[in-house]
C-alpha cells in the first residue's frame, strides 16, 4: 500500500516514520478520492450552490451536518404518527388509551423513571441511535398489537407496534421488557 500511494522509502528515525504516516493518511484520504471529491464539487456548482454554501456556510448546516441535539419525549411523540382504526370504533377508543399511554411512557423514559432512555425507544424502532439531520424515510408510524403483550418495531419501515393493555403500569413494564430484550443490531 505504500508503495501504491508514492510513500515506500527507507526510515532511519521516529521523525521520517511520522512523515510516511502523514503522507500515506493523506493520500488515502484526499489524493486517492480527488477524482470523487471535484465530481462533487462540480455537482454542488449546479444552480450555483456551492458558492452559496461558501458565502453562507451556516445557513445549511443543521441539514448537512449532524449534530448531536438531546433527544426528547416530545421529539419521539411527533415523529411517530399512529394508524387509528375509525372513530367512534371500540378499537379506536383502546387505541388512544394506548397513545396516552405511549406519550407518559415517553416522559418516563426522558425523566430517568423507565428502564431505557428515548434514544433506547428510538434505537429499538428504528434502529437508530439518533435523528438524522435529514429526517427519517419511511415516516416512523405506530400501529397496534391485539395479540401479543410486548411491544414489536420493523426498523425496515420504520414501524413501532404498541401492545393494546388494559393499564399503564402494565404497558410501562411490557415496553421496558421488549425493549431491554432486543439489543438492536450490536449497537449497545
């Protein structure tokens, strides 16, 4: 590999070990992707964006760059939308129930009163650790379980299916069961 990137030479001190490291790390990072990088610059000079960018470098960087911003209850709450049967139906009137539930569940988990965090809710739903500065593609949806007591999540499809309980108490503990049960791909 060194040779590939130009830096094969013979080292006689710690000092000329430095400069081969330096010069490998910047071939494989800029010199080897140049050809990657002007494509992108050349992409971002279309409709003269990329000189916008340079005069206004804030102006675009909460879409650009990810920042870690503390997740929060209300966050979690508005992201999710929930698919509710037909008003006035007997599901609907347990559906909401449960949505009541999901939202005190949520502050539980951003007061340090439940046993994971919201970013422990979000992991297991989508199998992210935090938003994303561009926002979540499907849209996260909440759907509802007649047939099991914990909760269930297709991070595919960004799908989070609540289970419909008769108290909150049990929800709270059938949600911190699921959700501490499914490490969620390794990330933990």
């Amino acid at each position: 590999m060194l040779q590939t990137a130009g830096c094969l030479r013979h080292v006689a001190t710690v000092e000329e070990k430095r400069e081969i490291v330096s010069d490998y790390l910047k071939w494989y990072i800029i010199d080897r992707n140049s050809s990657v990088i002007d494509r992108f610059r050349e992409g971002l000079s279309t409709l003269e964006f990329l000189t916008a960018l340079q005069q206004h470098p804030t102006l675009l960087a909460s879409a650009l760059c990810h920042s870690e911003k503390q997740l929060t209850a209300f966050d979690l709450e508005i992201l999710f939308k929930p698919d509710l049967s037909p008003s006035g139906s007997n599901r609907r009137l347990k559906e909401s129930q449960t949505m009541g539930y999901w939202a005190d569940y949520l502050l539980d988990c951003e007061e340090g009163q439940a046993a994971v965090s919201v970013e422990d809710v979000l992991m297991f739903a989508t199998g992210l650790s935090s938003l994303p500065p561009s926002g979540l593609e499907p849209l996260p949806q909440i759907e509802f379980l007649d047939d099991s007591p914990f909760p269930m999540a297709k991070t595919c499809t960004n799908s989070l299916k609540l289970p419909l309980l008769d108290s909150y108490t049990l929800f709270k503990s059938q949600m911190d069961f699921g959700i501490q049960n499914s490490p969620g791909f390794g990330c933990f």
